[in-house]
C-alpha cells in the first residue's frame, strides 16, 4: 500500500465539494442497486412485469375516454389516445423515479445508519430502474401507433426530429433526479415530504402538457409555462414523434435550464446534508 | 511499523431532540405549533447552535493504531463505543478532531444490510457485497469460499426470506468475512448465532488478525477480549480512561465501571420501565460474618442477596443468579425457587418487599474476580429483569488447598477434595 493512500475524516464545513471521484469508485454498486430494484419489483405479482405495460395503457384508455371523447380537449390533430401515451411515457418515468429517489434514503435506513458508501447512489439507482418500465411501455406505443396507421386515423414520417429523443429523455431524468435530491435530503429531516410529494406529483401534472397540449396556453403566458421542465419534455416528444408544432422554441431554453439548476442545486444541497443523514434519519 | 490509524483529539456531540415542552394555554400551543417549521429552520441554519440540547458521546479521544495490531475496545453501554466505530468507518462525522486511516475499513457491524429478502443467496451475495465496496471481479472469485463458509450450498439458489435464521446470519457473516479489508472493525456480532457459529466467528477473526491485518474488537464478552486482542482502550462516557494491556483492561473495567465495593443499588431510572411490576433494589455480597464485603474468602462460606419489591402479585416468579468469571465463562447458574418445596410454596407471590438469599459453600471458588448477573422471570411467560454484570466481587484464596505453592491454579472452583496417599 502506497504511503499516499489515506483518508482523512474530520468535520466538514460549510458547503462540501461534489466528490463526484468517490461516486465513479462505487460505480459497480450503483449497477447492482438498479439491478435488484429491477429483479424485486415484480416478484411474487400475477402480472409481473405486464404491470409496466397496463399501468400507463389503462390511464390512456381512461384519459381517452373522459378528455379524448367527452370533453374532445384538441390534441393536435393526433388520435387522443397517441397523444395521450406518448405524454404518459415520460411522465410517468418522471412521476415514479421523483417518487422513488425522493423516497430512497428514507427507504434504505439501514444501510444508511450502518455503512459508508456515496449516499448519492440512492436516489440515482431509484432513477435508473425507471428506465426499464420505459423502454418496455415505448414498445406498447409502437403498437398503437401501428394500429392506428393501419385504422388510417393518422399518418407517421420518420425525420431526424426522432434523433432528439434521447436529449429530452435525459432532460425528464435531469428534472426528476434534481427534484428528488431536493426532496430526499429534506426528507430525512422532515417526513413531511412523504405526505407533500402525492400532492405534488399531482399539482405538477396539471402544470405539464400531459392530457392537454401546450398549444392550448397563450402566447403570452408560453415563457412562464416552460419554467416548468417537464413542459419542455412533453412538448419534445410530442414534436419528436407525432410532429406536433411543439419542437425546440426560445421557452425550451428555459425549461433546459431551469431542470439543470435543479439538479446542481439538488447536489449541492444533498452533499451539504448528507453528513447528517446517519444522525438524523 | 506503520499507524494505520490515527485519531486525534476526536469529537461527536449529537442533539437529544427538543426538550420537552410544557404548554401551559392552548394559544400557547398553537403558536408553538405555528412557529414549529420556523423554529425547525433555524436549527438546520445554525446546528448544533445551543448546548442546551446536545450531547457529547465522544469527547478529546486520541489513540493510534499500528498495522497489524489487535486493539479491543471495551466500555458500558452509551459509553461510545458504536459512535467511535461509526465514525471510523464513515457513517458518520465526527463534530470535532479529525482521524487518519490508511487502506480500506470494513466492518462485520453491518453483517446482512442490504440483503434483500426476495432475492437468492447467490443474488445476495453479489448484492451484499457491492455494498461492502467489492468489485464484481472480486466477489467472483471468492464466491465458492464464501459459499463454503456459509454452508448453505444447497440453498444458494433460493430467495433468502425462505432461510431459518441461523442459515441468513451464516451467509450476511460469510460475505462480511470475506472483504479483506485492511481494517477490520468487529462489533457486537459473537452475541448472536449459536456457539458453533460462534466459534467460526472468532476463528475468522483469529485468521485476519494472523495475516497481519489490523482489527479493532468491540465486545462484551471480555473472555473474548483476552483470548484475541493484546491490547485494549477502555471508554467511558465518551472519554477514553485508559490503554493497556488487555488483561490489565478487562480488571480496570470490571471492578472500576460496575462494583461498588460488594453493593449494588438500582435507582429508579436505571430500571427499564417494562420491568413492571417487578422493581430490582440492592445485590449483596455479605461475608462469612454477614458483612457486605467486596471480597470474600474462598475458604469460608459467604451469601448473596437480592432485594426486590414488587408492585403487583406475580405468578411463576424465580429470582437467578448467573455467576461469571472476568473472563467471562459462566460458572454456574441458580434460582431461588431451585428447591421443590420453595417451588411449591412460592408459586405465586403477592406484592410486597423481598429478599432472596442464598449461601455459597466455603471451598467452592477459585481465586479471582466474578462477576454476577441477576434474571428475574416467570418461566414460559415473559422476563421482567436482566442485568448480566451487576455486580462483581474478589475471592480471596488464603488459606485455600494447595497454598503452599504459589502458582496460578486454573480452573473455576477450588474445592477441598479428600485425598488418601496408599504406598502399594
């Protein structure tokens, strides 16, 4: 062992650095957290993992149903229910990792009060294991969009437009990790977060583009609108996949932006807790 | 030799919570109520701002340790062992003073965290120590070792939560055992298992050590302490009241922590509250003349009281003693109502004031120190007290058999055997 591999522990002030080098070291663990997140969530469930598909294909139908048909809220000229699952993709990748990471350190207490490792792992494996329910309610899309083609209700063109899905993607995990490093570390304190975030997911979803379109807000309010990230994402993929008018704007910027300082602001807050994390959980 | 470890001047005060509040009018309630979350944000600003609700569990603790070395760590509970421990392996930091570590901690503290029910042994495994800070490669390699040490072969492929307990201890152990860490930390761990697993621990720990690797040995079971570590610091309320040798250690903290001189009282607030109806008042140890005495002579017979109340009739009550060598073997074990017609006559007992009494016959203990425990329970039905080391006492050997050399005689009881000498 070299003389310079030594570790010094002594009390931190003020607000820590990053010590994203400590992050990388663990990086198998974050790999197996994803991993068993992934393997026990469907265990001992009849469906298994047809929950993945069912959960977003039935709020569809309902949304469908009472937006779509009853109250015909316009939808770009897209069949309701396109408009409405590709909505629901992200957003419910969004809803469940916020849930989920902001719920992470609470829910592993006992390896938080029994052991070192980057608390930062977490809430970004919660993250991560969303991924999977995604990409397999991505193919259910597939389908529908097939059926729907083939009904001739709507028409499909492949452009470079659907190259840009992966940013938006990754600007609704940004937006979710950044709310959730809020979220997590303050709910270490106060679980009174364990009670706001239902209320919280819900208040946003009425703030996003989920089963209306943005295109319904005012030009004049469209610059407060994207404050909200997930304005952005929404629109993204609609625009990516359907063509809907909603692609990359001036507002986008904003909602790009304003999900970046989430996260920095999110990690810089989580490091500056995270010393009490072991004491206070 | 290289310091491994270096703590210096090392701190940890901790809140206590709010104090309790009094709320004399409901107005007053409701604004104490109001202002809580601003009152709550104005601690986050400012921790750790008032002393008046904070305490020291770790206070101007400075010690080194040289690789390779043994160190045991002894101390009552609440006397910070646990926070030194975490603290040294990163749970948590320290408030003040800082600590140098050279090469990567582990510890068996943490046997099992992490393991997921549904997931198989295999599965738990790998999981289990990813969490430990194992690389897949070397888990890989290890994994028969740990699967033979666990001795749960058969069962590698089934969810965990299907596992007596016995079979989940042994494997979370195995993984534990096999990090090989640079610095072992060794907690509380032997007082679980059964005592073939028992054993393997200590033998685990033994095999660390003897590679060279530093290990720091927390326990209560000071025969532990003697036969593993050389050396041990003794806490006491958060400051470290000595480093010695370990079996100058292990006496320090046996007869300065626990004795008070052959008497024991229970204040009102050291007994837990679910001890109700039962309720501990004094241990005595009295001489062969009835006095209360810290040392008794092996030679001539002395008597061990307890003193109890009870508040509320109890049935099935026997009184025990567990009587232990500072080694920490047992030596025996006894209970008021042993003899079938107190058995009889004290099957229920109503509310009042007691003492149990009983006599140890002269020439039946080895010199020494021991140490006795007091259990109060209903067999069947539940335990009301428990208090493994009361109090201790010294037996003097003069005058005992075999005085005439001055050796060290082992063995737990010297008893005056008849013996005849036949020339043939």
């Amino acid at each position: 062992m070299s003389q310079s591999d030594f570790i010094i522990l002594r009390p931190s002030r003020g607000w820590a650095s990053l010590n994203l080098r400590d992050l990388w070291a663990y990086r198998e663990l974050l790999y197996f957290m994803t991993w068993r997140d992934l393997k026990v969530r469907y265990k001992q469930t009849v469906l298994g993992v047809a929950w993945a598909v069912l959960q977003p294909f039935l709020t569809m139908v309902v949304f469908s149903i009472f937006f779509g048909n009853l109250a015909k809220v316009p939808s770009d000229n897209i069949p309701y229910p396109v408009f409405a699952f590709v909505g629901l993709l992200p957003w419910d990748l969004f809803t469940k990792a916020l849930n989920d990471a902001s719920r992470s350190l609470v829910s592993h207490q006992n390896m938080v009060t029994k052991i070192y490792f980057p608390r930062l792992i977490l809430p970004l494996a919660s993250v991560f294991a969303g991924l999977v329910d995604f990409l397999i309610a991505s193919l259910v899309l597939v389908g529908i969009m097939v059926y729907y083609i083939w009904q001739g209700q709507m028409r499909f063109t492949w452009s470079l437009s659907l190259l840009t899905l992966p940013f938006f993607l990754l600007l609704a995990l940004i937006t979710a990790l950044g709310a959730a490093l809020w979220l997590s570390a303050l709910y270490v304190q106060y679980r009174d977060v364990g009670h706001i975030l239902p209320f919280l997911a819900e208040f946003w979803r009425v703030l996003s583009p989920v089963v209306y379109s943005a295109t319904l807000v005012p030009a004049k309010w469209q610059l407060l609108y994207a404050i909200n990230p997930m304005a952005g994402v929404l629109n993204g993929f609609r625009w990516a996949i359907l063509g809907t008018p909603t692609g990359p704007n001036a507002p986008m910027l904003i909602s790009v932006g304003v999900a970046i300082f989430l996260l920095l602001s999110g990690l810089f807050y989580f490091r500056r807790m995270e010393k009490i994390f072991a004491d206070m959980i | 030799m290289t310091t491994v470890i270096r703590v210096n001047d090392l701190g940890k005060r901790y809140r206590i919570g709010l104090m309790p509040q009094k709320y004399q009018t409901l107005s007053e309630k409701i604004s104490l109520t109001l202002s809580a979350p601003w009152r709550a944000l104005r601690r986050v600003q400012a921790p750790l701002a008032d002393a008046a609700d904070t305490i020291w569990a770790l206070r101007q603790v400075s010690f080194e340790v040289e690789e390779g070395q043994v160190l045991g760590i002894i101390g009552r509970n609440g006397a910070g062992k646990s926070t030194l421990l975490k603290i040294l392996s990163r749970i948590t930091e320290p408030t003040e003073g800082e600590v140098m570590i050279r090469g990567r901690v582990g510890s068996l503290l943490e046997v099992g965290t992490g393991f997921h029910p549904e997931l198989t042994g295999r599965e738990n495994i790998y999981l289990n120590g990813a969490i430990l800070g194992m690389k897949r490669a070397e888990i890989d390699r290890k994994f028969d070792e740990i699967v033979a040490f666990s001795e749960v072969e058969q069962f590698i492929d089934t969810p965990v939560k299907r596992y007596s307990s016995g079979m989940y201890l042994r494997l979370a152990f195995a993984v534990a055992a096999h990090l090989e860490p640079e610095i072992l930390v060794v907690d509380e761990v032997l007082a679980v298992g059964d005592a073939e697993f028992q054993k393997k621990c200590l033998g685990k720990m033994g095999d660390v050590a003897r590679q060279g690797r530093t290990v720091l040995f927390v326990s209560h079971n000071m025969s532990a302490i003697l036969r593993l570590t050389q050396e041990s610091i003794v806490l006491d309320k958060g400051h470290l009241v000595l480093r010695a040798p370990s079996a100058e250690a292990v006496d320090y903290y046996l007869s300065a922590g626990n004795a008070r001189a052959g008497e024991r009282y229970w204040e009102a607030g050291e007994v837990p509250a679910d001890a109700a109806p039962f309720r501990p008042l004094a241990l005595r140890v009295r001489d062969a003349k009835g006095n209360v005495a810290d040392t008794v002579r092996s030679t001539e017979p002395c008597t061990i009281e307890v003193e109890y109340s009870l508040s509320a009739p109890l049935s099935g009550l026997r009184i025990g003693i567990y009587l232990s060598t500072a080694r920490g073997e047992y030596a025996f074990t006894s209970f008021d109502t042993d003899d079938p017609m107190l058995f009889e006559r004290y099957a229920s007992r109503p509310a009042g004031h007691y003492l149990s009494r009983c006599t140890l016959p002269a020439d039946l203990l080895n010199s020494g120190r021991y140490t006795i425990g007091v259990n109060a329970s209903s067999y069947g039905v539940r335990r009301y007290f428990m208090d493994e080391q009361a109090l201790t006492f010294h037996v003097d050997p003069a005058g005992a058999p075999g005085m005439q050399w001055s050796e060290p005689r082992p063995g737990v009881i010297r008893p005056r055997l008849r013996w005849s000498i036949e020339r043939q």
